[in-house]
C-alpha cells in the first residue's frame, strides 16, 4: 500500500496546502477527513485526502462556515454518486430516473420546500416529454 499511494506527514500536508498543521487536526476533529495512521500513531494523508483537504480550504476561503462546509462535502459525495450511477445505468430512462431520486434527496438535505421540488420536477418532466415528441 505505501509503495502505491503517495503519503505525506502532518507537517508536509500542511505545507502542500498552505495551512497550519494544527487546521488539519480541526477538520480530522470535525470528521471532514480521515488521515490513515501509522503504528506509532503518526497521521499519514494520502493525495485523496490531500485533494479534499483543497476542496475545504476554497470552501473556507468563500465564506463558509463548518457547518456549511460539512453540507457542501456531502453535496460532492452525492453528486460524485449520481455521476457514477448515470454512467453505470443501462438505459436513458433508468439513468433520470435516479437523477430524479438524487435530485430530491439533494433538495431535500437543503431544506427546500417539498412543493417546490415537485413542481421543478413536473416541469422538467415536461420540458423532456415534450423534447421527444
């Protein structure tokens, strides 16, 4: 494994990204990332965590808070799912039928109203119906 994946220490993470190692330590506190660990308990990131780590620092440096950093990493996860699942999917239909599913899961972890998400879908529902015609 360690041959294969590049793995940086705390203090090196810290100086690829530009942050005090002792932020790197908050976002492991807050369950953003999880550093692998050697046996003496040292904290090892990998180029993944590494990317992640990017991805929060921009976020923080836009303005988000914690908590909206911690939605917006569960917004990528998910979308990052539906694009493997639009890829895997055998047929057009199955493939909008699970953008749909995602789509509202999405919405709904954004608080939207239900009412409006039905109707944003019965419209797109029937601006693609009308496309096949």
């Amino acid at each position: 494994m360690y041959d294969r994946e590049p793995l940086y220490v705390i203090s090196v993470a810290a100086r690829i990204l530009g942050m005090h190692a002792q932020t790197l330590r908050k976002y492991e506190r807050e369950q953003f990332i999880v550093p692998s660990r050697t046996q003496g308990r040292l904290r090892l990131y990998s180029a993944e965590d590494i990317e992640r780590l990017r991805q929060i620092k921009s976020l923080v440096e836009r303005g988000l808070n914690l908590a909206g950093v911690e939605l917006a990493l569960t917004l990528t996860q998910q979308l990052d799912e539906l694009r493997r699942t639009v890829a895997e999917s055998s047929s057009r239909d199955e493939a909008i039928v699970r953008c749909d599913d995602t789509v509202h899961e999405l919405l709904a972890l954004l608080g939207a109203p239900e009412r409006q998400a039905r109707q944003r879908a019965q419209a797109a529902a029937s601006t693609t119906n009308s496309g096949r015609r």
